[in-house]
C-alpha cells in the first residue's frame, strides 16, 4: 500500500509539469479509425478532453479516419513522425483479427504500431430468443438435439460478433448456422422475429428487449458481471472458463516512437483516468475504465490476437 501511495504521489507532484513534457507545441492529432459520432470516436473526445486538462489545455485535435475495417486509420497513424504528435484511437479488429483474415495489408498494426493504453472496454451479452431458451444449459439442450437448425447472427465475417460466436462452437461442441448482416438493428429484428436463436452483441442493442423479456441473457463474456445485469452470470460462471469476448479501444502511436515520449503520454494518459467525466461519459456508452498502460496493452492485444488466429483457422474463416 506504501509503494501504491508513493506512486500516486508522485504522479500528482508531476502532473502539472506534463505540458512542459508533451513532446512538441503543436496541436496533438488523435487520428480515430470510426466514423465521426460513433462509440470509438466518443472515446476519443472523452479522453482528448481529460488528457487536456493534464497538459495544460494543449489543444487536440481528433480526425475520424474510417473504412478498410479501420485500417485506413491505423495506416495513417503508422507512416506518421513518430514524435508523439499523431496518435491513434482504434477498435480491436484492425489489429487482432484482420490481420489473419486478409493478405497483402498496407502494415502490420501489431509490429508498425505500439499500444500506449486501453482506453475503453466492453462486453458482450449472449443473447438467445427467450422462446428457445432461457438458460445456457436448456440452450445447449436445443442446440445439441437431433435434427437442430439453430442459426445465430452477426454483423459481418470476421466481425468480433462472429468469431465470438465461433469460440462458443469451439468451447461447447454444438453446431448453429451462421447468417451475416449488416449491422445490429437488422439482426435484433431477425432474434425478435425468431429467424435466428442467438446473438453475441453489446448490451445497448439488447438492454430494452431483456428488460421486456423477449431476449434472455445467458450469459456476459466479461471478467465480472455487468451492474446492468447483475443477475446474468459471467461465462466462467456458467461453465464457459476460456470464453472471453470483449471490444476495446485502444490508444497507439508508431512503433518507432522514442521510449520517453511513449512513457511521458502514458503518465499523461493515466493522470487523466482521474476525470470524472471521463468516467462518466464512458459508463454512459456502457464501458468499462481499464488500467493498461503500455506494456499491459500490449499483452492483452497480442494474447487476444493469439486467440483470435486459432478460432479463425479452427473454423476456417475466410473474407473476400
């Protein structure tokens, strides 16, 4: 407890100087892989703005960069001076899932690119038709019967929707049927219409049809249960200890960024955790507040690209 007092301390003491350690006077570029308006570039601003306050109100400035399943953005990010000035906002699959999906990439986000932080997490919730099931146990019932055409959706192949799914084939034996859609809202009209029986999703596409009880959430894919939800077990809970299916954004720099630029952001990316609205904006767009920095980013996303490249494979997943 010493030494975490110690270190809180210390990065107090050091907070107001974080302007004079930024790595240049010009405005700091956040280059955001997402459409302006969605869930990645929200972070993006909650996390501009709380980092301002740390610097001394440096001015940021975020650019949505989107397409190519956000590798547009994380190109740009890459072949940017590697001087701390150009950073990048990006979602999991650009770099633990496209790259073992697609060939002949512009880069190589997991070795052109370092992580500085994590700035958002999230869940998802196993969402079945309530008519099917209610419980994972009676859905793994149905599934497992003879002669079961059980389907679930996605929102797209190699979306983190579909191979979420694919890992609970893997863990659990059962045979469902993929059908791909373009997003969220048409597949939760196909689960509500019992065309499909389940659905990995985040909570906000689902909160209100469970609330009424025409989804049954059986389980989160969370380390811990959601406040949400706190009647819906974790899978580890429900008997699924190797299933964890999350989204996150993530903060990056080139790779060849100096160590002390990279270390002086990440002071700067953790005296801003203490933002309450940062906190609170994020909890709004149901995420979580990790506390990865530098070295625990990068452990946590090549892990997951790790297990991401298994299930693909395991599969045999394929995007044109």
């Amino acid at each position: 407890m010493r030494l975490i007092a110690a270190a809180l301390a210390a990065l107090l003491v050091a907070t107001p100087a974080l302007a004079q350690d930024w790595p240049g006077r010009d405005p700091i570029r956040i280059i955001v892989c997402a459409p302006g308006g969605s869930t990645v570039d929200l972070t993006a601003r909650l996390w501009a703005d709380a980092i301002k306050e740390q610097i001394g109100g440096h001015a940021i400035i975020t650019e949505p960069r989107a397409g190519a399943g956000g590798m547009i953005g994380a190109e740009a990010a890459a072949r940017a001076r590697p001087d701390g000035q150009t950073l990048l906002v990006c979602f999991p699959g650009s770099f633990t899932m496209i790259p073992h999906l697609r060939s002949n990439l512009p880069i190589d986000p997991l070795n052109d690119l370092r992580p500085v932080a994590l700035l958002a997490i999230a869940p998802f919730v196993f969402a079945a038709d309530a008519r099917v099931a209610r419980t994972l146990p009676e859905f793994l019932a149905k599934a497992r019967a003879p002669g079961s055409d059980l389907s679930y959706a996605s929102v797209g192949p190699g979306s983190l929707a579909h191979l979420g799914m694919e890992l609970f084939k893997l863990r659990t034996g059962v045979r469902l049927e993929h059908v791909p859609y373009r997003g969220s809202p048409e597949a939760m009209t196909d689960l509500l219409g019992g065309r499909i029986a389940a659905f990995i999703t985040l909570l906000s596409a689902v909160q209100g049809h469970i609330a009424e009880g025409k989804v049954a959430a059986l389980f989160v894919t969370g380390e811990s249960r959601m406040g949400a939800l706190p009647e819906v077990p974790t899978a580890r809970e429900a008997g699924l200890p190797d299933l964890s299916v999350v989204t996150w954004h993530g903060l990056f720099v080139p790779r060849a960024t100096p160590e002390p630029v990279v270390q002086r952001i990440a002071a700067a990316v953790a005296a801003a955790r203490g933002s309450a609205a940062l906190r609170e904006g994020l909890a709004r767009a149901g995420s979580d507040l990790p506390h990865h920095g530098p070295a625990e980013a990068e452990a946590h996303i090549r892990a997951e690209s790790e297990t991401w490249r298994g299930v693909i494979q395991a599969a045999g997943i394929t995007v044109q």
